[in-house]
C-alpha cells in the first residue's frame, strides 16, 4: 500500500546520512522531497502542508544542530510527525459497563463492511468474547446470506430474521438483536448496515434512524483505502450525516497510493482503530500508528511479526522444535517440513520478510518469492520413505527418480533439495558447535577458532600418557579410578543452553536489516497462544 511513498522517503533519508551537518539549504531540499512523496501518494494537501511545516520547524531546532548525527534526528522527527498524523496512539474499543456492547459499522457500499464484521467477530471471539453478528443490510442482493457465510466461517452467530432483498425493516431488526443477544448472553453485537455506491440522503437516514435505536457504544466508519482522495471526502460527509467514533481501513493489501490512512485521520479527528490487509479473516488487527509509521519508513514491523507468532503458534509446537534445535541429533527432513509448516501458518512468505527492518530495499527479491516453491518442496519430502527424510544420504539415482514421479517434479528439483538440505543441515550443526562460516563465535555458543576446538577435543580424548615408570602409571591409574568413581556418585551435568547472541536479547539489528534497536524477545512468550 505504502510502496512508492516508503520508496521516495528512503531515497531522500539515504541522501542526508552522507552529511555531516545540515545547512537551511538541506532542510528546505529534504522538506520539498518529503512533501512531493506525500503529494504522490495521494494524500490530502492540507496534511501535506501542516505536516512539512512542523518537521521544518523541528529541523532548524536545537534538538538537530546540537545532534551528532543530524540525518538520523531528522529521521526520528519525521518518524515521530508521521505518528501524529496517523493518530498517535492506539485506540482501542471502549466496552459497555453494562453488556451487550454495541459496535455499528457503516460506509459505502463496496467498502467491505460485511466481511470486516465477520473479521472483526472473530477477532473478539479470539480475546473470549461471545460476539453476535446482525443482519441489518436489507437492501444489497444476497447481503444477509453473504453475512451467514462469513459468519459461519468465523464461527460467529449470526441474527438475520428477515430474508433481506429489499424485505424487513432494518432500524427493527437492530432493534430486536439487542433482546437477543441479552437472552444467549453475548457480550457484543455488531450491526452491518446498509451503504450506496455513493453518499445519499437516504442512506444516512436510515444509518441514523439505527443509530438512535439501538445506542451504540462504537459507531466505526468502514472504508476502502484503495479509493485515495475520494476515502476524505466520503469519511466528512458520513461525519456530518451521522457521526462515528472510529474509522476501520480495509483492503491495505492493495497496490493504491495509501494518502487516504494519513489523510482521514488529520482531516475528520477521528483515529483509525482496525486496518484489513487480506481476504482472509485472520487478515485483521487493531491499527497501531507507530508500526505503520516504521514500516513506511523501512523499518520493519518486528512487533506485530513477534505478536503473530504468540497466537499462531502451539505451546507443544514450541516446545518440540525447542528441544531438536538444542540436541546433539541431526537437523533432519521432517523437521525441516514441520518448521516449514510453522512458517506458512503467519501467512505469505513475501509478507513475513516485509515486516524485517532494510527489506524495503530487497522489493524486487521479495516479489519473487512464490509460496508455491513451498508446496513443491512439501510434496517432494512427503513423498520420500521415512528412513529417507532422516537419512537423505540413502538417496540415490533411482530413488531420486521414485520420489520426482511421486511428487510431480523434476530429477534436478529433488536433487536440489537434498543439496541444498545437506547445507543447512551442516550450518545448523556449525551453530549449534558455535562456529558460524565466516563468523568469529558467538558468545556462550562455544569458540570460533574450529582447528583449536578440534585439538583441544582430540587432546581431551587422548588423555594423559600411561607413564613407564610402574609406580608412576599405578598412581595415574588409581586417579582415574577415583575421578570415574566421583562421576557416577555426582551423576550426570544438567544440560544447559546456550547463551542468545547480540541482537536477540535487545541488542542492535545488524546493517543488513537496517540497524536500530532491536526489541528484547525475552518480553514474550511465543509458547502460550492467545
């Protein structure tokens, strides 16, 4: 969504960092490319003017002529201004004292309200809500069945007690759900209303008449980000008409400028509460303005990467591949494919490696990345014989041709595979002994230097000679008879893990990824799902 922005923003960043210090002629220059990016990403240019004005203002400050690093102040307040812009904080939904909570969407039609209530029905059954979908479009074909079928996929209930069509009173049937909801005891209803393809006095009427039956605690204006600066004038005229108290973006996963997220907040005063980036119902958060701001800035998102993971991920999940990265076996095939398995349930490859700080720069490799390179290489293990996945040196010419038939892939596919399987079987065991290729060692993972490590390993093997002199090798018999008897009363040395290397304990992200600080993952528990 924010592609040519982030690209423009980064370009100009890259040109200040070559400077030790900025002169008025840098500012003005920096804030002229900054504007023209914002201007091309289609937002609105009463933002654009309030928004250069105050990095300006900042930059000629005391807190850049005084830095050490100029460029990189300049940065953090057009980080920081961008924040503002997208609303500062994260808002979140203010819950009735007394349930049900009521939460009305409205918006144009087209806009993707029906499917965001039933993402936005999971979402609150995932935090143990017992939510209740309501059926209030009564006029858009089909619109009451579609909402059964979002509903039932994201096993959410869903009250629809007209057919819909154009039959039913919809200021009723919104009316009627609250009794329902306090007689199966949820906690939430959701209202989807009607919308037009454009804004007309009709539909705000009946928006309004609904409003005023049923109260709501939330009243969220959904709209589709991918109609730029038509999204503005939409969202004032629905302020006017009916009033929100929160704006919900949906279709971010699209190729649009994205003026119209920095744009809505500014313009009306309401803040963005969810953002929808994909068809699937799992493709929804709350919006958080200080991780979009870094990820238009190439930054990375590590957080939400760090938050997906706790509630995709099983605490046996875990656990398990815990305990095979940290024993002595061998990192085997079906290891490799249930870690696989664990990557593809965050969703799209190329999404994943977007949240990572300086991948910004890697676009077109990451546009690359095809998630079907992934089902081919499940369908080649899944088709070799388990003594195969564990031991692929078995793997033989006609064995390879077996396996290529079973899998509906080529001879060279599966040889690649296995080849390049025995690579990060023998760096996964280089990590584990600590010795990282081209890598001093990391500390509390063992040494760097291998050839030392492997005389030190031989030495220790070897032991102390046996001396000639009888009483001498008596005595050094009777100590080694006395250290073996001292190990079985001590028992075996309890397993102990390896120290984190720098950047996983909060440490700095290295160059390739951007840099920047690097948030301690010792904060989170990946074992527990939420």
């Amino acid at each position: 969504m924010f592609e040519t922005l982030s690209d423009r923003l980064t370009s100009v960043f890259s040109s200040l960092r070559s400077k030790g210090r900025l002169s008025e002629e840098d500012i003005n220059a920096t804030a002229r490319e900054i504007r023209l990016a914002l201007l091309e990403a289609d937002v609105a240019l009463p933002v654009v003017r309030d928004f250069i004005a105050k990095v300006k203002e900042r930059a000629r400050g005391e807190e850049v002529s005084r830095a050490l690093n100029p460029a990189q102040q300049v940065i953090k307040i057009v980080n920081e201004e961008l924040i503002e812009v997208l609303g500062g904080e994260t808002r979140e939904i203010r819950f009735a004292k007394n349930p049900p909570t009521v939460i009305m969407l409205a918006g144009l039609q087209g806009a993707g309200k029906t499917t965001l209530a039933g993402k936005l029905g999971q979402w609150l059954a995932g935090q143990r809500n017992t939510p209740l979908l309501v059926a209030a479009d009564l006029q858009r074909p089909n619109a009451v069945t579609q909402l059964q079928v979002v509903g039932e996929r994201a096993k959410v209930p869903v009250f629809a007690p007209e057919p819909g069509n154009g039959v039913g009173d919809p200021v009723e049937v919104a009316r009627r759900s609250l009794e329902e909801a306090e007689r199966n005891n949820h906690n939430v209803v959701i209202i989807d209303t009607a919308g037009r393809l454009g804004v007309d006095e009709e539909m705000m009427r009946q928006a309004a008449d609904i409003r005023d039956a049923v109260s709501p605690d939330e009243v969220l204006f959904v709209v589709d980000a991918m109609i730029g600066q038509d999204a503005v004038a939409t969202a004032q005229a629905f302020l006017d008409g009916v009033g929100y108290d929160a704006v919900a973006l949906t279709k971010l996963d699209g190729d649009a400028r994205g003026g119209a997220a920095l744009s809505i907040r500014h313009i009306t005063g309401r803040p963005i509460m969810f953002a929808s980036t994909g068809e699937k119902l799992d493709d929804f958060d709350l919006f958080h303005p200080e991780r979009m701001a870094s990820r238009i800035l190439d930054m990375g998102d590590v957080l939400t990467l760090i938050e997906k993971a706790q509630r995709t991920f099983e605490e046996e999940e875990v656990n398990r591949m815990a305990k095979t990265l940290a024993s002595d076996d061998d990192f085997t095939l079906d290891d490799f494919l249930e870690q696989m398995g664990m990557v593809r349930k965050l969703g799209p490859i190329g999404n994943l490696l977007g949240m990572m700080p300086g991948m910004g720069q890697m676009k077109d490799q990451l546009a690359s990345v095809d998630d079907k390179d992934l089902d081919r290489i499940t369908a080649i293990i899944r088709s070799m014989t388990p003594a195969e996945r564990d031991n692929p040196k078995i793997i033989n010419g006609s064995r390879r041709l077996r396996i290529a038939n079973g899998s509906g892939t080529e001879v060279g596919e599966v040889s690649g595979l296995v080849t390049r399987f025995f690579e990060a079987q023998k760096m996964m065991r280089q990590m584990k002994n600590g010795n990282m290729p081209g890598m001093p060692g990391m500390p509390g993972m063992g040494g760097g230097n291998r050839k030392k490590a492997k005389a030190q390993a031989k030495k220790a093997k070897k032991g102390k000679q046996r001396s000639g002199n009888p009483m001498k090798a008596k005595q050094q018999e009777a100590e080694k008879a006395a250290e073996r008897q001292r190990r079985r009363e001590e028992g075996p040395a309890p397993q102990q893990m390896p120290d984190l290397p720098p950047g996983l304990g909060g440490g700095q992200l290295p160059p390739a990824l951007g840099g920047g600080k690097m948030p301690d993952l010792s904060d989170f528990d990946f074992g527990k799902k939420k």
